[in-house]
C-alpha cells in the first residue's frame, strides 16, 4: 500500500490476529482502511510485530506491566529467560515541510507557469528560495526558508509584479526573464532561461541537524523514552526507529555544520539512561528499469546504550536479525508518503501497485497486467488511455497478431517473480492463421507460423 505491498500487509495482520486482540486487529484494520491515518507509521509496526513474532514470543501492547502506558512489543527472544520491550516509531519531516513550504510553491509556480506551456513557449524554470540566516554551524538555531505562509503566496509572491514577468516571457521567449522578490519575511528568485526545458529548484537545507537538541530524531526519541518510562516494566526497553520520510536518518555523509544521527542518539542516551537500545531501521532504493515495481531494501543498525548493558545474547541476535523477517518494501517512506498523497487524490485508496504500462512480447504470445486488463474490460479503464499506457499507436502486437490472422487459443495467469506483488500477470498465446480471420488458404500438413 505504501512502504509494503498489499498483499503482505493482508498476510501480516492474519499473521498477528493469532497472538493479537480481536479488537486490536479491527482498531488497525478501521486506520489502515482510512485515507486520513498515517498509514507509513502503521506499517512499520505491523511489520516489525509480526517479524518479532517469528524469532520469539511477542505479546502486543500489554497491559499488565504495572504502569498506565502500554508498549507496542513485549518480547521474549527465543533462548531468553527474561522479556524486553520496545516501542516503534516512525520519523518523518513532514513538520519541517510544512514549515518551509518549498516544494508546494514550486507546484504552484507549474501551475502559474501551465498556460504559456500550452502555448508552446519553451523555456527552463528555475526557483531560488534563501534561508533566514546564512549563517549555519553546529550549535546554531534550525534553519528556515524565507517564505510566507502559502495562503499568502497569491497576495505576496504570484502579485502584480509577477504577473508582469509572465507577460514578459510572453512578450519575448528568447531572453532571459529574471522575477526576484527579497525582503526581511521572503527572499525568493524565478530565473526564465529560454531554449530548455523544465523546472528546478533549490534552497538551503532545512533538515540538517544544526542544533544537538531541535531536531524531529531528538524530539521524537525523548517522547518514546517518557513512554516506556511510564510502562512499569523494569526490564530491557528499547525504540525501532524507523524512516518515515526523515532525510536525517538517511544522509550518510558527514557535515561540518551538522550533527550526525550517532551523535544524536548518543546525547538521547546520554539524558535517557533507562533505555537499552535504539534500533535504526531505513529504506534503500536500487537502481532499477523495468515495468514490475522497483525494489528496495531495508538497512539496520543497532546502537546499545553504553551506560548498562542489559541485554542478554539472544536478545542482541534477534535485534540484529529481525529486519530480515520484515516484507519486501516496494517504496522509500518518502516515495511512499507522495504515493499516498496521490492515492487519496485520485480516489485510489485501496489499490496497491499494479504493473500498469508493463508488456512483454515473445513469439505468439503477448503478456501484460492482469489487473490492468481487468479495469480495461470493466470500463474503470478506457481504450485511449488504455492505448496511450501501451503506445499501442506505434506498435501495437495484439493488431500484428489480427492481421496475420491469429486467435487466441490460450489465456494462462501466471504470478510475478515476488509471490506478494499486487498484480499478477496474463499471458495470451496466439496460434496458426485461422480461417475464421483470414483468406481460405490450401491445405496443408506442414507447420505455419
């Protein structure tokens, strides 16, 4: 659906309702179902209750602990005598995002931009937006793009003066156009360069962690800590800490201006000595081409708090272990998020990825999605769009396959090389000229093709 496939999501929760409360179960069905819960964050604890339940016993927020709060996982790995528990989290920059609106003014500005496209004037956008301070060093305050609130961008950036500069560009699409707007609240640039094609973008980083103590990794770890503080266990606790659409957790190189992710967790530990351990969980996109859904894969590590060690040997080897339990991810958490966006947007909510646009040709035989086929043939899909997705107006194998005068004799569904892809696909074989096609020919007993 959005990290993870459907289909394994539907596995986990059978999975889990034989350890987990009916109305849990229900309760996690009812958000998953709604486009208004955060669902990257749902993921990744069903996925890691479920992976924990394959290397021991997992008990789910329980309620016996002796505290009033409750943590996700109770757990005791196999070849342990004594529990552990852990709460998942999920860090995202979705906050920081909606305090510096970039990426929502540089959708506005295509769309302000989206009526000289139609009238074919070809030119290279590219926004600029400045910082608060350009000043940035370990130490100092987070930084902020200069930007107005967007229910203020029509009133303060797309104004008189920038409807000027599009009349300009359109008056004279072979100069350079330049639209700057600096001041102590906004500081942005448009810069038109005639002849090329596109948008860009930049702006100062916002999501570099400058301040030890201000930043979504730190804020969040300390309201998980206070969490299991008040669980009443006494035992071994930890946090999953897992990539949610955080660039923090993800950069890998060190910045001189910059505190690292080790040197974040390193002062949680260092104020939280109650807790044992944070298990780093991220998402990594490969290189891919193809029509089936692109792979990722799931990278952890494991930081232990060096102020107690309370953490046996089976416990550590189950920690180390248990991303390798998890599904398959389909997205990054960020590429998920911007997918889940989509998803309410075009009333698409629960349906996961299909291999729409995907063909192969081999021979007589044609494949393509089974899904995609099924909305084709309901009417959610139609011909034109259908012919667009398959450039079918260049070369289009099932016509090639009508003028020879072939019909199909076979239709086979056959599963992906993933077994919880959401789409399958359907092979369509094509056999020998047939009469009922084509032209009379003289009998024969030698093999046609």
């Amino acid at each position: 659906m959005a990290i993870f496939s459907r289909r394994a999501i539907q596995r986990m929760i059978a999975e889990n309702s034989s350890f987990i409360e009916h109305k849990s179960i229900l309760k996690t069905i009812d958000e998953l179902n709604s486009p208004a819960s955060e669902v990257v964050a749902l993921e990744w604890e069903i996925s890691f209750v479920n992976a924990f339940s394959q290397l021991g016993v997992v008990r789910y927020e329980p309620d016996d602990l002796g505290g009033h709060k409750r943590p996700d996982i109770h757990f005791f790995a196999t070849g342990s005598k004594d529990p552990l528990i852990a709460d998942v989290l999920s860090v995202s920059d979705k906050g920081l995002d909606q305090a510096n609106p970039f990426d929502l003014l540089l959708e506005q500005l295509k769309q302000q931009f989206s009526p000289l496209r139609r009238r074919a004037v070809v030119g290279h956008l590219a926004l600029n937006v400045g910082a608060t301070s350009d000043r940035v060093y370990k130490g100092s305050e987070p930084t902020t793009l200069r930007l107005p609130n967007p229910g203020r961008f029509k009133d303060v950036i797309f104004a008189r003066a920038f409807k000027q500069f599009l009349n300009d560009v359109s008056n004279d699409p072979n100069s350079v156009h330049t639209f700057v707007i600096k001041n102590a609240d906004v500081d942005v640039s448009i810069q038109f360069t005639p002849q090329q094609g596109g948008m860009s973008g930049s702006h100062p980083s916002y999501t570099a962690a400058h301040s030890l103590t201000r930043n979504p990794v730190l804020n969040a770890l300390r309201e998980k800590a206070g969490h299991l503080k008040h669980c009443g266990f006494s035992g071994p606790s930890g946090i999953i800490l897992c990539d949610g659409g955080c660039q923090l957790l993800r950069t890998k190189m060190e910045n001189w201006s910059a505190y690292t992710l080790k040197e974040i967790i390193s002062e949680f530990f260092r104020k939280h000595r109650s807790v044992d351990f944070v298990l780093l969980i991220c998402v990594d996109q490969d290189t891919f081409s193809g029509v089936t859904p692109s792979r990722t894969n799931i990278q952890s590590r494991l930081y232990t708090n060096s102020a107690q060690s309370r953490l046996n040997a089976p416990m550590l080897n189950s920690l180390s272990t248990v991303c390798n339990k998890l599904p398959t991810p389909y997205r990054t958490p960020l590429n998920a998020r911007h997918h889940l966006d989509w998803l309410k947007k075009v009333n698409r909510w629960h349906e996961g990825e299909s291999f729409y646009g995907g063909m192969t040709v081999t021979g007589r035989t044609i494949k393509i999605s089974a899904r995609v086929l099924l909305q084709l043939l309901s009417g959610d899909l139609d011909s034109k769009t259908f012919d667009a997705a398959y450039k079918l107006s260049k070369i289009n194998p099932f016509g090639r396959m009508r003028e020879e005068g072939r019909v199909i004799v076979r239709a086979e569904v056959k599963p992906s090389d993933e077994p919880e892809d959401d789409d399958e696909w359907i092979e369509f074989e094509f056999g020998q000229p047939d009469s009922s096609i084509s032209p009379y020919r003289f009998p024969t007993k030698a093999k046609e093709d």
